[in-house]
C-alpha cells in the first residue's frame, strides 16, 4: 500500500491533518453523518456494524503501525479509531439526533480524559493501543447512554 493511500485511510480522508483538534473534528464529522446518513438500523444491522467494527479495527491495526513509523506514535493524524470508538458508542442505541449529540460528547469526554483503564490501555504496541484505547471510551460512552436511556428516557 503506498504511503499516500495509507495516510489518506488512517487520516480519515486527511481530516486528522487539521491542525486544531483533529480527533474531535473527526468525531464531529462521523457523528453528523451518523445523524443524516445512516438510517435506522435493526438488531442485525447493528450485529453487522460490530463486525464490521472488529474488522476495520483487526485491518487497520498493522497499518497503524506502519504509519506511525512516518507520523509518529499514536500522531494526532491518525484519527480512524475516532470513527471507531464513535460507531461503539452508538451501538444498539435508537437513532437519534440527541443520541448523536450525547454519543459525540461522551466519547470525547472518555477519549481525552482516559479514565482506567483507557490510559494504560493506549500504551499497548504495535497499532493496538491507539484503536483499543478509543474502542474502551466508546464502550464507556455507550454503557452511560445505555442507563441514561433507560433512567431519562424524555431526553432521548
């Protein structure tokens, strides 16, 4: 895979070259398109996107690697696992403009704060702590809008 095509993936189309928060304009831009682009989906349509999740994130773990060799360990460039961790966090959750909008914030919050076990998570090697880092601030996002969905169903 040539080095252009490489970082055009890992960037998300180049998004993480902005030079003022890339991750959160990534997030930003995955969530709008969750929002308008991506219909409701049905129990299986949301078993199909975690597989994909498991795949995307198995391909592009050695490919992270390779780029991080150019762009640095876990570079800000690289913003894949922002999609990522986004699409965990809006799992089997009803589609919504609030869910869109809680999910965004959420999974921000967990992926700058790195609560425990997400900080010692993102060191682990070879491309696998910066997709398994944001994958645990999804499923954190998602586990909270999963009981506040339940708690405060009227602010959904």
């Amino acid at each position: 895979m040539s080095k252009f095509i490489r970082n055009l993936l890992v960037s998300v189309f180049f998004l993480g070259y902005f030079p003022i928060a890339s991750g959160t304009l990534t997030s930003a831009v995955i969530a709008v398109f969750y929002y308008f682009f991506l219909p409701e989906l049905t129990q299986i349509g949301y078993l199909i996107l975690l597989f994909i999740i498991i795949l995307v994130s198995l391909i592009f773990v050695p490919i992270i690697k390779n780029a991080e060799k150019d762009l640095g360990k876990d570079s800000r460039k690289i913003v894949i696992d922002e999609v990522l961790g986004y699409c965990v966090a809006i799992l089997f959750l009803p589609h919504s403009l609030m869910i869109a909008i809680y999910a965004f914030i959420l999974f921000r919050v967990f992926d700058i704060a790195k609560p425990p076990p997400i900080y010692q998570i993102q060191k682990l090697p070879h491309g696998w702590g910066v997709i398994a880092d944001d994958i645990v601030a999804g499923i954190y996002s998602n586990i909270v809008l999963q009981i506040l969905l339940i708690l405060f169903p009227k602010f959904f």
